[in-house]
C-alpha cells in the first residue's frame, strides 16, 4: 500500500494591518487579518502554477504599500517579460514625444511600437486604443504613400 503524498503545509507570516498603505487600512481586511498564507495561483498568461508566498505578500502589502486587495494573476517570468514590454512602449512613447515629425514616416518603428501594444495586451494589460487607432493611421498613410511612390 503506497503513502499518499501530503502536500506541505502553507507557510504563514504575521500581518501588521498598521503598516498597509491608508486606503488598505480602511478596508475590511484591516479588521480580521492577522497573518498572511501562502497563496497558489495559475499564471494568466503561461497557465503554470505559482506561489505568492507568505513573505511576499508581506513585502507587497506593507512594504511597498500595494492595495490589500490585490492579487497575483501573473507568475515571477510573466511578469517580468510584461514589465520589460512596458519599458520598451514607455521608451517608444519618450522618442515620440521627441521627434513625431520624423517618426510618423518611419513604418519601421511605427510597426514595432503596435506590436509592443499587442504583446503587453497579451499580458493582461488594458487596451490602449487611442495608440493602437493612432499608429493603425499612421501606418496607412506611409504604406498607401510608398504605394503611390511606386
């Protein structure tokens, strides 16, 4: 007869309701919330299993002042790939705001920053329709312009 395998017990952590950001601490969590468990999850993206541990949640929560109510949808990798194409549509929307004259020509560029758009969209963030209909324009006007030079 063989063992079952008994999964560990979560870990836990004590919770300082004190040190959550204000609007935290007027939640109803602040009442009841003593400590902090161990909390697995499916990434949204990659569909693998995570672990949002107790120490985490602590430094999340009292740390750096994140919502009580926030949870994990992404896992540790995820994550980081949805903040490096975060970075590269914050460094495409700087050179923007620096030459739009020269780049509203440059298909090159204009293509990489939709599909910057697209990609973080597959992470789960919100939509950003007025770029993704901005560049959409752009880019037909320098693909019909090309068209005509031909």
């Amino acid at each position: 007869m063989k063992k079952k395998k008994v999964p560990p017990p979560p870990a836990t952590a004590p919770a300082d309701p004190r040190q959550w950001s204000e609007k935290s601490q007027g939640s109803v969590a602040a009442t009841f919330r003593t400590h902090y468990t161990d909390c697995a999850y499916r990434c949204r993206n990659c569909r693998k299993d995570a672990l949002f541990s107790a120490a985490e949640q602590k430094n999340v929560y009292e740390v750096k002042k994140t919502h009580i109510d926030v949870r994990r949808v992404l896992c540790e990798a995820c994550w980081r790939d949805s903040h490096a194409v975060a970075q590269k549509i914050a460094a495409c929307e700087a050179r923007w705001a620096e030459s739009k004259q020269l780049l509203s020509r440059d298909a090159a560029f204009l293509s990489a920053w939709s599909g910057l758009l697209l990609e973080h969209q597959h992470y789960g963030a919100r939509e950003n329709i007025a770029a993704k209909n901005m560049l959409r324009k752009l880019l037909d006007r320098v693909v019909g312009a090309d068209a005509k030079s031909e």
